[in-house]
C-alpha cells in the first residue's frame, strides 16, 4: 500500500512537473494531430524539402510531439530513462491510467486591468463635489 501511494504521488508530481495534455496517443482529436502535421510538413518544405522527404520529417516530428503532450508516452521525471507507461507495466502490476486532471494555480483567471491615474482622477472629482 505504501508504494502505491508513493507512485501515485510520483505520478501527480510527474503530471504537474510535465504538463500532458492527454493520456495516450488515442485521446489526442484528429483534427490536432492534422493542424500539428500540417506545421512540420509546411516547416520542412520551407526549409527546403521535398514533399516526400518532408512527410517522413514531418512523421518523426509527430512522434516527438506525442512524446511531449502525451502522459504515457512521456519519459518519467524521476528515471528518464523509463517511460510512464513502463513504469506503470513495471512498478504498478494491474492499475491502468485511464484519466486524470491538472489544475494550475491561477490558470483561468482573469486578471483585472485598471487605469491607476484615471481611478485618481475619479476620486479627485469625487470628492471635490
């Protein structure tokens, strides 16, 4: 029960220190990974390539980018040398990471923009009434 807990803390802390945006590969929608590969496949021609050649740089670059929003594909921030999902196969014999959820501190709130000399100058005509 204590490495349970211990891996499960180390995969809170992996998802906060990391970012992922999905949990697998599948759960990326289609229309991103098409918007991502147009971008490499347009970066490769750009910098001269070949159409063909630019689909295969643009088939590494996506395997890349799955590494890097992806949680399972992700190299494990306490052994980088292992992936999440090999230290879930090795460390955490029969759980199954099917979802999970980050909250940043902050992240969708607005901050508010005020006009400080115009917030004075209210307050003088304020009071002088």
């Amino acid at each position: 029960a204590d490495n349970a807990l211990a891996l499960a803390k180390d995969l809170a802390m992996h998802a906060c220190a990391v970012k992922p945006l999905y949990v697998r590969e599948s759960d990326v929608p289609q229309a991103v990974l098409d918007a991502e590969r147009a971008i490499y496949v347009e970066k490769a021609i750009a910098d001269g390539k070949n159409p063909d050649r630019a689909e295969k740089v643009a088939d590494k670059s996506m395997k890349k980018y799955a590494e890097d929003i992806c949680l399972l594909n992700q190299k494990f921030v306490k052994d980088m040398s292992k992936t999440v999902s090999a230290v879930l196969k090795s460390d955490a014999k029969g759980w199954s990471l099917e979802n999970f959820g980050r909250i940043e501190v902050g992240e969708g709130m607005e901050k508010a923009s005020t006009d400080f000399a115009a917030e004075v100058a209210k307050t003088v005509a304020d009071s002088a009434k």
